[in-house]
C-alpha cells in the first residue's frame, strides 16, 4: 500500500539535519509513481512513495542503495543521490540530488537560456558521449546496472545531457559491463532518435527503421567510437543539421 503524505511534515537531510519544513509547499519538478520531485534552493527533493518492503519488491531506491549510490558512485552526467531525506521521527523518505536546470522546458521558452534538444553541437554530443562512456565504466566498477532509462530520464541542461531516476538501477553480485555498455549505446542512440524526429517530417515506416537503427546500435561493440569518426572534426555542426544527414543515411 502506498504510504499516506501529510503536507505539515517536516522533513531533513541526513547528513547535515537541514530542515524542509512544509515540502509540499516548494515548486515540483517531477512526479512519477515512485514518488515527487520537488526543487529546494540548489537541490532537488524526492519523496518516494510505498513503504519499505513495497519498495523492495518494485525493486526502486531503497535506503542502501541510495546510501550505496550516493558514497561509492563518482559520476559527472547522472543526479545521483548526495543525500538522504528523513522524516520527523527519523524514518527514510526520500533522497537529495543536486538540481539540474532542464533549459528545454517550457517555462524557459522566454529566456535566453531555452534551447531544443537539437540545438546542441557535435562536438557537446562527443564530449558528452565520452564522460557518460567514463560513468558507465564506474557504474560497471561498483557493480550497479542501469537499468529503465526512457525519454524521462534525460535532462538537457547547459551543459547538454544528464540523465536522472536511478531509482530502478540494481546493485549487482555479476559483472555487469557489457549490459551497462549496451546501455551506453542506447542511452546515445535514442537520444539521436528524438532529434532525428525533430529534425524532419517522417512518417511511420520511417521511425520504424530507425528504431530498428536504434535496436543494432545498442547492441554494437564499436557504435560511440563509429560515432566520433563519422563526425570527424565538424565540432561546430549543430545536431539539427547532423540528424538530418543521419535520418537519409538510415532510410535511404
């Protein structure tokens, strides 16, 4: 059964026992069925839902995984847990994250600051490419294999994407590298997916095969260092550009 939330509780970080004293009262930035996601100064706040055995069984962030994850992970491109969140009588209820600003978000549509998701260069695809090929090989190190990465997943900040909700990432007793490499490909190649169907008008057989374009870069051993050479040196290239070139090559 899913846990009861009062809005007059008061909640605190673990580590340092800062106070959020009416959480249901700050901006909230996500919800989903394992809980809500509110923004709290620099810092992002998930409640989660469920009790903790509910928690177990759906397999989502426990307080040792989350323990687990926020002590042993150093990754540069995932909101990872920095803290655990506490209720009034010490009970765990959530976690801390840093707060990432999503600069395609609609409420930025006024600000200089909004971009689509293909207004981004090739060489910020590459670069980020690298770093999350880096946080994959950590993840694979401490054992933990990512796992429900969706189009809910990826935050496009400034600095280009972040991928959030590790809520179903499972701490192995197996080596987990290749799956985690696979999802490294997939992570890149349905992100070119989404902005080769903003990139162009396609119809249904279209993205059917380049889902299917999708479904075998996933599973190639060479697809990041394939993806580096075909954009060579056309740093500057933006993304919108590159997908339209990427979409005839796969349909012709």
């Amino acid at each position: 059964m899913a846990r009861t939330f009062y809005q007059n509780k008061t909640y605190v970080f673990r580590s340092s026992l800062e106070v959020v004293p009416d959480i249901f009262s700050l901006p909230r930035i996500g919800a989903g069925h394992d809980g809500y996601v509110f923004r709290f100064n620099n810092k992002a706040l998930k409640l989660l839902k469920y009790d903790i055995s509910l928690r177990k069984e759906k397999r989502l962030m426990t307080f040792t995984k989350a323990v687990y994850f926020q002590d042993e992970l150093d990754l540069k491109r995932f909101a990872k847990p920095t803290d655990i969140l506490l209720d009034e009588e010490g009970v765990y209820s959530g976690y801390v994250m840093d707060y990432l600003e999503d600069v395609t978000s609609e409420d930025k549509k006024d600000l200089p600051i909004h971009r689509s998701i293909v207004d981004f260069t090739c060489g910020e695809l590459v670069h980020t490419a690298n770093q999350l090929e880096e946080d994959f090989a950590e993840l694979s190190r401490k054992k933990v294999l990512a796992l429900d990465i969706n189009s809910g997943s990826y935050i496009y900040t400034t600095d280009f994407i972040k991928l959030c909700d590790m809520d179903k990432y499972q701490i192995s007793d197996r080596d987990v590298t290749e799956r985690n490499k696979s999802m490294l490909n997939y992570v890149i190649a349905k992100y070119l997916y989404y902005a080769m169907e903003l990139s162009d008008s396609l119809d249904k057989e279209q993205l059917k095969r380049i889902n299917a374009w999708v479904k075998k870069m996933t599973n190639s051993r060479q697809f990041i260092g394939s993806l580096e050479k075909e954009i060579g040196r056309s740093y500057s290239t933006p993304i919108r550009e590159y997908a339209k070139h990427k979409v005839k090559s796969i349909i012709k």
